[in-house]
C-alpha cells in the first residue's frame, strides 16, 4: 500500500460567509467540546448576541465543512459540521474549511482520532505555554501520511467495522455503569427504609425506640435554645400522611431535618481574596472541596482566612456534617473531620445529639442529593436550597444502634460495587486502548 506525505492543508478549503447580525432575529450558535461533540443552542434575539460579526456554517454549497475551535483544537475540538447547524453563526475563533471531493470524509473522520494527527497538533503548543489557541493557518501545515482514495474508502470500510464491534462493546459498559450507579442508589434506598438490617432487628428486639430518642433531642434542643447557645428557628409543619413516602420498621420515627438539628448556613469575607481576610491559618471551605471527590470526609481544603475575615463567615467545630446548597453539584453531603470555616454556598448542620450518628444523616442526605437538587429547580434562576427547605425534608430515624448497623450494611455492599467498577473501569480502558490499536495500526508512522 502506497502512502504520501501532505499537508493536512491539502485536503481542505478555507471558506467564510461574512453576516452581519440582525436585531430580533433567532439564530442558531454552536460550541465544540473537547472530545469533538457539537451542541447546538438558540438565541431568540439577535440583540442579544455580542459581536455582530459572525460567518454563517452554508451546508449546502459546502457540505462536508470541518469546524474547530482555535482554542480547544488540541485537545480535540473539531469535528465534521452535523446538518442540523446548517445556517448557524459562528466567531472568526471557529475556522470553516471544506472537504476537497478527492477525499473520503469517513477517513479523515478516523484520520482525526489517530495519534498520527493526535500527536502533531500537540507539537503546535509552545513549550511551557499555558496558552493552547492555535491559529488555522499553523495546523493546515501539519504533514501527515495519507494513501489514495481509492485505499482511504477501504480503510475507512475496515475500521468502522472494528469500531462497530468496540463501540457494541463500549455501550455494554457503559450500560453497566448506569446499572451501577442505580445498584447503589438502590442500596441506599433499601437502607433508609429499613430492609438491609431486618435479621439485626430480629436478633436485637429489645432496643430503646427511636421515638424516645427523638424527645431526647427535642428537650436537648429546648435546654440549650434556653442557655442561648443556639438560636430557635422557625416552627416546623406537623408531619401529614400523605408526605410520607414509604412504610418504616418498628422502632422508627419520621422526623424533620429541622427537629434534630440546627441548619445553618456560611458566609465569605467580602471582597474575594481581599489580604486582609485570606491567606490565614484557618480553614475556608467552598462548594469544590465538597464536591471534587465521592469520599464521605472532607479532603482538606484550597482556602483559608484569617482571624480577621471570622466575623463574615461562620466556624464549626470538627466532625460536622455539611452539604452543598447551590448550583448544579447542590445536595452533596461530606463529614469536615477538623474545624473549619465555610463560603454560603454550604450548610452545616449544628449541635447533633451524640446519639445520631452521623455517618447515618452522611448517607440519608446522599440518598436524597436527586431529590434536592429537583426540588431546588423549581424556583428561578440558579438552584438553591433554602435553610426551610432543608429543615422541613422528612427523613426516617432509627434508633442510634440500628444507625450504625445501618452504615456497616451500606459500607459492605458499597465495597463490592467498588470493586465492580474497578472491573468495568479497567474494560473500559480495554475498549479505549484496543479503538486506538485499531487507529494506530492504520495510521502508523511506518506507512
């Protein structure tokens, strides 16, 4: 098999159609992510659009037009425009180039994915440089090694049938890993209710009913509200029949967020990173410290204050139960195992009676994480849960025993599935290594 060397400019024409946007027309703008993947969105006003001059994507004069973002083109934003972003408006910052007739499309579809291609736009960034925009005109000069067309349809045919095969493998996995993460809201589901601990509770009739422990709290909260060490919030809403979602043991009680706990919520030091408040020896925690990791204990922290800054913000003591409360990562839980301070976008909850474990609450409020983050849609704009919201959330109560055994189950069963992602993670890389033979094979430097 006979293969040339080319510019990668050669199988392309640059074209642009200057437009000059019209006021209170909808137009169609489109993004390119990382992995090659165009979504496509409406603005219903032309006002509305910032630059007025945009060149129109015309798919009937150039129908196999590639687009790519100067500034994301390494790490693989570019991609074949779809036909339904026939007419749509893009910046001068998303080039447009027509495939020359001469060329197979499916094969330069695969030729970019190939570490041929990979590897000699990584060579466009300068050493060192953060910056990775790299101007068309740098990339149409790429060499690569292309055969005839007549080959190019061959190669094509015979890799699409390979990655037939490695993407009915690659769904598979993928299909396991929904069953998955379902298996594990199932697990919680199942705890919450009760049925992971029935043979304990048949072996442990006699434990003191949850239903005493929660007076407990309730008197508890009364004394300390009387020494004014918390503050009395809201009343809460008697519990009616039909908010409860499902039967519970003997033993348990329905309660509210806001009858065993005080919900409070944090603040920042204003301005953001002001000396004066930040850089101190005090920990700060935001919404990312929560949310980087699946771990039920905060993994340290990026920020912190000074003693300065303490009076805008709130300090809690080690081992306090938090959880996120706006934006799209809202009803994420963690355990801060050290003392902290915390932005608003967090809650913490306060003064928990030693006989609820939190490891417990960890996992009911991670049960609910869907829940929250719906129920916090229904309002306007950016979602956010309220500290009413949040306090008024039923949540079943077991008695303090049956809340660790409860944890123990849970840990158990989350072990395994674990190890079973392990397992589906490693075929996935299977899958992915094995797409990449496939295009190194046919696209290696030796042809």
């Amino acid at each position: 098999m006979k293969w040339k060397t080319i510019k990668f400019g050669d199988l392309f024409t640059q074209y642009r159609i200057e437009h000059i946007v019209q006021d209170n027309i909808d137009y169609g703008q489109i993004t390119i992510s990382k992995n090659g993947y165009i979504k496509y969105r409406t603005t219903k006003n032309g006002k509305d659009i910032g630059r007025k001059r945009q060149f129109l994507i015309d798919l009937e004069k150039y129908p196999n037009t590639l687009l790519f973002t100067r500034q994301g083109v390494a790490e693989g934003a570019i991609a074949f425009a779809p036909k339904e972003v026939n007419g749509c408006i893009v910046t001068e910052n998303m080039p447009m180039f027509s495939l020359k007739d001469s060329v197979d499309k499916k094969f330069v579809e695969l030729l970019l994915k190939s570490e041929q291609y990979i590897s000699a736009v990584k060579k466009l960034i300068p050493t060192g440089s953060a910056q990775k925009s790299i101007h068309e005109r740098d990339l149409m000069q790429i060499s690569l090694t292309v055969p005839s067309e007549e080959e190019q349809k061959k190669i094509s045919s015979l890799i699409e049938n390979y990655f037939h095969k490695i993407n009915m493998l690659s769904n598979e996995i993928q299909t396991q890993q929904t069953l998955l993460k379902q298996l594990r809201q199932s697990i919680l589901q199942e705890a919450i209710e009760g049925k992971l601990t029935i043979s304990w509770r048949e072996k442990n009739p006699n434990i003191e009913s949850a239903t005493i422990l929660l007076e407990k709290i309730k008197a508890e909260k009364e004394r300390l509200i009387k020494e004014k060490k918390i503050k009395k919030q809201k009343a809460l809403a008697p519990i009616d029949k039909s908010e409860v979602p499902f039967d519970i043991p003997n033993g348990w009680v329905w309660c509210r967020l806001g009858e065993i706990t005080n919900i409070v919520r944090g603040g920042s030091p204003r301005p953001a990173g002001d000396k004066r408040f930040y850089d101190g020896d005090i920990p700060f925690l935001k919404v990312a410290d929560l949310t980087k990791d699946t771990n039920m204990y905060v993994q340290g922290y990026t920020y912190s204050i000074k003693e300065a800054g303490l009076h805008k913000t709130r300090y809690i003591t080690d081992e306090t139960l938090l959880l996120t409360n706006s934006g799209a990562t809202l009803g994420i839980p963690k355990i801060c195992n050290f003392p902290t301070t915390f932005n608003d976008g967090i809650v913490a909850f306060i003064y928990m009676n030693i006989e609820l474990y939190k490891p417990y609450f960890y996992f009911i409020l991670k049960s609910k994480t869907k829940w929250f983050l719906n129920k916090a849609s229904r309002g306007q704009g950016q979602p956010n849960l309220n500290t009413d919201i949040i306090g008024h959330t039923l949540i079943p109560l077991p008695p303090l025993e049956e809340q660790k055994e409860i944890v123990k189950k849970i840990e158990t069963l989350f072990s395994i599935c674990d190890k079973l992602e392990k397992q589906i993670n490693t075929s996935k890389k299977s899958a992915e290594m094995l797409m990449q033979s496939v295009l190194k094979e046919a696209f290696g430097e030796d042809k």
